[in-house]
C-alpha cells in the first residue's frame, strides 16, 4: 500500500537530541528545577544571586532595620492570637494578685493573661517593644549615614524620599501600637496625643472627634488603633520595604572611594553565596540580641500603673524616644493663645506639635532637590563623601543632631531637675536658648573641624605622612622627615568632587537688553552656593605636587606625580 504523501516518512517529535551546553547550564534538579520549568525562574535569580555589593560595616545599619522589623512581625502575629481589641469593661479575675477586682477594659486584661498567663507571652511582648526601639534607632542612623555621605544624591532621590516616608509611619506605628492596651502610662500618652490634635485651629475638634469616636477616650480607639497598628501600616510598610530594596538593586549600591572604584563599578563580593550567608548569620544575630534583650531587661510594665483613668496622670511619664523630641518642644514652649472670634488658637501646642514636625519632615524630604539646586550638580553619583569633604552638608547635618538631642532632652526636664536637684523652670528656660543657639554652635566647629581634616588631607597629599623620625642638620637645626604616602591612599584622598561656586548671570547683555536664559542663576542662588562651597580646601594638582616632592627634606622621590588622581582644580571633576 502506498504511503500518503502528505505524512513524513519519520516523527520529528521522537528524534532524540543531546543536551547542550546551555540546557546543561539552566538545568537544576529538584524543587527548584520543577519551578523554573513553569516559572522560568533560573535566568532571574542568576542575575540577582551573582550581584555584587561592597563590603563595609555602616551599610549593615539598614541591615538592623530590616531584621528588626522581620521579628515585628513574627512576634506580633503571635501576639494578635492572645490580645483583645474591646473596650468592654470587665472585672479582673487574673492571677496577678494586685489588680484582681479592679475594672479594666477587655484589652488591658487581655495584656495582663498575656503577660502572666501564656508561656512565653511576656518574652514575646518585650520582644516585640525591643525591637520597635531598635528598628527606629537602626533606621534613624541608617538615615544619617545616607545623609553625612550623600547616598542621596541623582539617582537615588526616590529612596531617600521613602526612607522619609517610612521613618514617618514608624513613629505612628509605635504610638499606636504602645496606645493599644490602655494602661495609665500609654493612656497619659494618648492624652498627649488628643490634646495635639485640638490644637489644630479648625478642624482640630472634628478631627479629634473622628479619631476618638466622640469625647475622649471614647468607646472606639483601641479598635481603630489595632486595624491602623496591624493591617494600615504594616502593609504601608512592607509596600515600602519592597519598593526600597528592588531600586537598591536597580540602582546597584553605593560604595566608598578608593582604589579601584568609580562611579561605573562596583567592588565587592556577589550575593551568593558570600552575602546570603552573612545576610542569614546576621539575622540570627540580631534575633539573639533582641531575645536577649527582651528576657533580661523589662520594658512597658502596664501591671504597674494600672488600667487608665482620665483622671489620673503618671507622674515622670516619659514617652518613647523617638517622640520625645516632640513633647519636649512642647514643654519648653511659651504659654501663647489667640482668640479669633468662637475660635482659640494655642499655639504653645500647634506650633511644636503641627508646625515643627511639617517643617521636620518637610525639610528632610526635599534637601537633596536643594542641594542639587544649590551646587548645580545633575550628574549621577554612586561614589559616596567622604563627610570631611562635606564640610557644610555635615555641619548641618550636626546642627539638625543638636536640635534634636536638645528637644529630646526637654521631654525629660522634670526627671532632670529632680535627679539634679534642679529647678524645674530653671532646666526650661536654659533649653529655650540652647534650642536656637546650640544648633549655630554646633555649626561652626563642625565646619571648622572639616575643613581642618582637609588641610590635613592636603598636607599629606603634598608632604606625605609624619615619620616620628628627629634628624638633626650640620648647621644644628632640627627636623622631622615625612614619608610619602602611597598610591592607593593618594587616589583615596583625592576621589571627591569639589563644587566651584556658582557665578550670578548677568541679566542684561552689553546692550542693556534684559536676556531672557531659562537656566540663569541668580544672585540668591549664587550666595547660597558661596555658602555652601566656598571655603573648601582645593585639591592640590599635579603641578603643586610634583613642586613639593622636589622641596628640602620632605622629597616624594618614591611617588611619581603623574601618577596620583589629583587634578587640577580646574579639571573635569569639578562643577562649573
């Protein structure tokens, strides 16, 4: 019988072929090979396991940060199984001995079994407050070292600004997750807080109505807290979180300046299976100290103080440091109200409360967009400052710490005068003047201290490094022969970029016709940047090195000139 014409002679699909190199490449057996034959995962993680970060101990800081709020959430699943978000008022029947027959809404009672009555619950909650301290403080220092070395600049604004946001929703995450059970200490607190929010003219008692469900303490608070404390914010961070680390990858990560290093490269070693292993050991670390810290020190014993009363205060009640700073600004401002018609405006709460914290956080998120403004600099940056070489940003940078550190001690003025045997009106009113003349303070010997680590840098670069060496001369003078230093630290010392001030553009030409230039600078803008660069120690050029290394004593005859970074200070690397 005849073979149909239309049918091949043999079936392609049974010819069996021999892997190649590429399928032997992409292969990977187990779990992990079933899932990149339906999800084509292998080309992925390849790119992202193989990339490079550099190795420095101030990046582990975000490290903290994310491992902290890691145990956050595993503690606090833990802790929503036990706790009762109810304001139901019920009599306590527990085994603290204590309380027990004392009215208490169903939270505070719920805390107290948690606390005494679950195995492992007052582990836990002093775990989960621990790490709320250290995931602020580690994200707070992971922010200044973004700030003192410039991690910020182009193109790195969009993270810096939800640094911003995130550090923002922390502070409202821990207040209303320690606000939850309504003992006499948080609720003292929380009082704060409604008070705060009365002061905004207007709308602050609708507002205050809203939150509170009518008067204060209302019926409805330690509900709405818990949905904000477990779900709202959580969620908003986490969003973040994510966001924040897929544009570190995008981005690649910053490093310092050295040898080796520039603004095309990055030196270090690849994510797997260097990183993940001390990105784990780290986090094991980290969860170690916080159980450590949470099963030998106590912390937010609500047992005690008690259920809240509005009627009562804690005396000495101190808030948790990160809002510190701003009731210390409101206990060291001046009693001032207005009355506008039906309307009272106490600005002795609006302005530390509202005002100051807008400013704050306003100021923050948009001082890289000022910066850039300032100095002209729209180029891309991956190297990091040396803070040193930053005299004005760091100096700012100090005098922001000071004003903070001085509003965070005016939170505690009452614990002072009594511990030092102070008066009370005495500790307010030297913090009313340290506020303002502190930073100023703060300022000049900051700047003064930088730009002398320049000088030093320079002389250096220039004359190499004391020898501790005395030489005496025929003629009997006496001197100290320096020794050159090397090439690598010459290329370190020298791998920053100096702005040159901007110059004010004319806004006539030789005619006396207004010109009309989009991108002009003017004379506020050119002040400004005088301001901020303007008494940077140059970097010496070749010229002036190769001059010093034929000076006396002090000869470079092991370093060859030409072959330093150091340029001249009219070279490519500076801003015009």
């Amino acid at each position: 019988m005849a073979r149909p014409a239309e049918i091949s002679p043999e079936a392609p699909l049974l010819d069996t072929q021999a892997p190649t190199d590429e399928d032997t490449l992409t292969t990977v057996p187990g779990p992990v090979g079933w899932l990149d034959e339906r999800l084509g995962v292998a080309k992925i993680g390849k790119a992202a396991l193989r990339k490079v970060f550099p190795d420095h101990w101030s990046f582990l800081l975000g490290e903290i940060a994310l491992y902290s709020f890691i145990v956050l959430l595993l503690t606090g699943l833990f802790l929503t199984i036990w706790f009762k978000p109810s304001m139901a008022e019920i009599e306590y029947e527990g085994s603290y001995q204590l309380l027990r027959g004392l009215p208490m809404s169903q939270a505070f009672e719920s805390t107290l079994h948690l606390s005494f009555d679950v195995r492992g619950g007052l582990l836990v909650r002093q775990i989960h407050h621990w790490a709320a301290i250290l995931f602020m403080a580690s994200m707070t220092v992971h922010m200044l070292r973004i700030f003192f070395t410039g991690a910020y600049r182009k193109p790195r604004e969009l993270n810096w600004l939800i640094g911003v946001v995130l550090l923002s929703l922390s502070m409202i995450a821990g207040m209303t997750g320690y606000s939850l059970p309504d003992d006499l200490l948080s609720g003292t607190g929380l009082r704060f807080t409604q008070g705060a929010i009365l002061s905004v003219p207007v709308i602050g008692t609708w507002v205050q109505f809203f939150v509170f469900a009518g008067e204060y303490p209302g019926d409805a608070i330690i509900a709405r807290f818990y949905m904000a404390h477990i779900l709202l914010i959580p969620a908003i961070l986490l969003a973040l979180i994510g966001a924040h680390m897929a544009l570190l990858v995008y981005h690649k990560h910053t490093q310092f300046p050295g040898p080796g290093r520039t603004e095309k490269n990055v030196v270090g070693y690849p994510m797997f299976p260097v990183y993940m292993a001390k990105a784990g050991g780290f986090f094991f670390i980290v969860f170690g100290v916080l159980i450590l810290m949470g099963a030998t020190m106590s912390i937010n014993q609500v047992w005690l103080y008690g259920p809240y009363n509005p009627a009562q205060v804690t005396a000495g009640s101190q808030p948790d440091w990160y809002m510190g700073w701003v009731e210390g600004a409101v206990r060291i401002m001046p009693g001032l109200e207005s009355h506008w018609g039906p309307t009272t405006w106490s600005w002795n709460i609006f302005l530390p409360f509202a005002v100051l914290m807008g400013i704050f956080y306003t100021s923050l998120a948009l001082w890289p967009f000022v910066e850039s403004w300032i100095t002209g600099d729209k180029r891309e940056h991956h190297l990091l400052d040396r803070p040193r070489n930053a005299p004005t940003r760091t100096a700012l940078g100090v005098a922001g710490m000071t004003f903070y550190g001085l509003l965070w001690t005016g939170g505690g003025n009452d614990i002072i005068a009594t511990h030092f045997h102070l008066s009370l009106n005495a500790v307010t009113w030297f913090l009313r003047f340290a506020v303002f003349l502190g930073p100023v303070v703060a300022f000049l010997i900051t700047k003064r201290i930088c730009l002398s680590l320049q000088r030093a840098d320079r002389e250096r670069l220039l004359h190499g490094s004391e020898s501790g060496i005395i030489t005496q001369s025929p003629e009997g003078g006496f001197s100290e022969p320096h020794t050159p230093i090397s090439h690598d630290e010459a290329y370190t010392l020298t791998q920053h970029t100096q702005h040159t001030p901007l110059e004010e553009t004319p806004t006539v030409d030789e005619h006396g016709v207004r010109v009309k230039n989009p991108d002009a600078v003017s004379g506020f803008r050119a002040r400004l940047s005088r301001w901020y660069s303007g008494d940077d120690i140059p970097i010496p050029s070749r010229s002036e090195i190769a001059d010093a290394a034929h000076h006396g004593d002090e000869s470079h005859s092991d370093a060859e000139p030409g072959e330093l970074e150091a340029e001249d200070t009219t070279s490519e690397r500076q801003l015009h």
